[in-house]
C-alpha cells in the first residue's frame, strides 16, 4: 500500500481508467501517489460518489503476486484480521481496486502520546495472534518457509551493503565471531516449530481504523508464510516506532506471558539487522526516507544480541565499533 517515499509517482495507464469504468467504479479523478520500492503502483481513486479507494497496479513481473494478495486477503479476514476490501480485480493485467483507509499508517502517528499508541500496539499483539492461527498447512503452500536459509541470506545482504562497505565487521577474528554469531541466531530461529507469520508485520503495514480501542488493519499480507513463532512480534516492537521500554514489557508480557523471551530476543535481533540491509537497499535505489532510522535499529539490534546466549560476548565491542554509525545524524 502506498507510503510517502522519495520515488516520483507514475500516472495509472489509461486502460486501467477503462477497467474501472466498466467495473462500476467510473473515476472523477485519479491521483498517482508514491509507493515503495515495489514495482507495484498505486493512485487514489476519488469516484462519483465522493468516496475514495485505491487502484493497486501490478506489472508483469510481480503480477502473480495480485492472485496470492487474493488468497491472504480470505485467510486472514477468515482468522478476524481486518484487511482491505477489495471492490474490484482484474489480475491477468493486473489491476485491483482496494479500500481507502486514509493517508497514514500507524507509523506515520509519532505526535500521539504513548499512552494512546499503547493500545493501537496492544491490538496489533492480539492481530498477531489470529495471523498465527490461520491453518499453516494451508500457509505452507502460499511462499517459501521462513526459515534458517532465508533468515541467515536476509543478513548477508545487510553484510554485503551496510556493515563491510563501513567497516563495521571489524578484524579477521571479529568477523568471524560475528558471522559465526548470526549464523546461530538463524539457526535456532530455523529449529523452532513455525507458525503462520505476516512476514513483515509493523507499524508502516497497519492502518488505525478511528475506532475506540486501538483498532487497525493489516496491509501487504501477500508475503503470509510459515516462520519464527516470535517473528511478528519482534517485527512489530522494533519498527519505526520504538515503543518505551516499560510499554514494551507490557506489550511482551500480553504476547508471551513468562516464557519465550530469548526467542523474542533472538527474532528481534535477526529482524533489527536484516532491516538495516533493507534500508542501505532501499538507499542504493534512490529510496532515502528510511535512512534516519538505521542508527535506532542498530542499537536495537545491539540490545537484543547482548540478551542471548550467542551474541552476548559480541554486543559491548560491537557497540564500540559502530559507535560513529550508532551517533549518525538524520540525512
């Protein structure tokens, strides 16, 4: 779904204007917005009526993506998880108009008080609830598992883009302690029994309803999958809006009660860095609006390694070493 970014939007192609029309939905005017680094397009629709809603236009190369947004869509409304309605779709050219739920999503809401956003966190912890009970034969099938190989290949990237090109490996021997580290963490995150995961559940895909209670709806389900029973939590506790440490707790004791915290901790630190590589990726394609957040990840990253047995004696060296990255200015 459409996010402020650096990238210029593009006009909908005129066919997709016809499909419209002919679905029922004829426009009074289309506005082309910005999106993410996603081939994907987007423009809000304003119809006759006066109301609103959101063409999603797939190109050829992400077009099958259109059908398995489809299939999430059912599992997850099956499971109670509000998701966007979708008025119309027409997958073959790759066009499907959607709920409008406004301009911003929860991360984009960082002048409310925490007192407030606790309870939109509170409810995304009970969405992510429903999002594990989906029937994970079924999740199976939709993409590949989350699992040791793909956890460890995210981290490889975040190597290969932001930590070497910075000096941020250190010596041979650090290095390799560390490379010896992330391959553990992946490891034993790869050995846990999964469940059905968002993939990338946190504050930029959930949209606040306007309704008592914290209420919100989950965008860009299409990456549903089979992964780390804390992947989503961690995902949603250490995203953009990094909640206090006392509402953290609180969130962590409502998800896990007394049990699973190392899990969490080690999902916290595999998802932290893998985010970091996904910024500097973002960056190299001319997507900047990420960047201010890479020095907070980093040091959530640091916090989370020195809690599990793996990278606890890396944690307070690391910190020293990417001291200049921790202490980066917003660009």
């Amino acid at each position: 779904m459409p996010q402020k970014n650096d990238r210029v939007a593009e006009e909908p192609p005129a066919d997709a204007t016809a499909w419209l029309a002919r679905a029922g939905y004829a426009p009074r005017e289309i506005v082309s917005l910005p999106g993410d680094v996603s081939p994907r397009r987007y423009a809000r629709v304003l119809l006759l009526d006066g109301t609103t809603a959101i063409l999603a236009t797939y190109p050829d190369e992400v077009r099958e993506v259109c059908a398995r947004f489809l299939r999430t869509g059912e599992l997850l409304a099956g499971a109670g998880v509000r998701v966007p309605h979708i008025f119309a779709v027409a997958c073959e050219p790759g066009w499907m108009l959607l709920e409008d739920f406004g301009p911003r999503n929860l991360g984009e809401h960082r002048e409310r008080p925490w007192s407030a956003l606790r309870l939109d966190f509170g409810h995304a912890v009970e969405l992510g609830r429903r999002i594990a009970s989906v029937p994970a034969e079924v999740v199976a099938q939709l993409n590949p598992r989350l699992g040791r190989e793909l956890l460890r290949r995210e981290l490889d990237q975040t190597w290969e883009l932001f930590l070497a090109p910075r000096g941020l490996t250190g010596d041979g021997s650090l290095a390799a302690r560390l490379s010896r580290a992330l391959d553990e963490i992946c490891e034993r995150l790869g050995d846990e029994p999964p469940v059905p995961c968002h993939r990338d559940f946190m504050v930029r895909n959930l949209m606040p309803l306007g309704e008592e209670g914290g209420a919100l709806a989950v965008l860009d389900h299409q990456d549903l999958r089979l992964g780390p029973p804390a992947y989503d939590l961690a995902s949603l506790l250490n995203d953009t809006l990094f909640p206090p440490p006392e509402i953290e707790e609180e969130l962590l004791a409502a998800a896990l009660g007394g049990a699973g915290r190392e899990s969490y901790h080690r999902a916290a630190a595999q998802r932290t860095l893998k985010a970091v590589g996904t910024y500097a990726k973002f960056a190299l394609r001319g997507a900047n609006r990420h960047l201010p957040l890479i020095p907070p990840t980093l040091a959530r990253h640091l916090d989370h390694l020195a809690r599990i047995p793996e990278g606890a004696h890396l944690a307070e060296e690391l910190r020293r070493l990417w001291r200049p990255a921790l202490q980066a200015k917003p660009v």
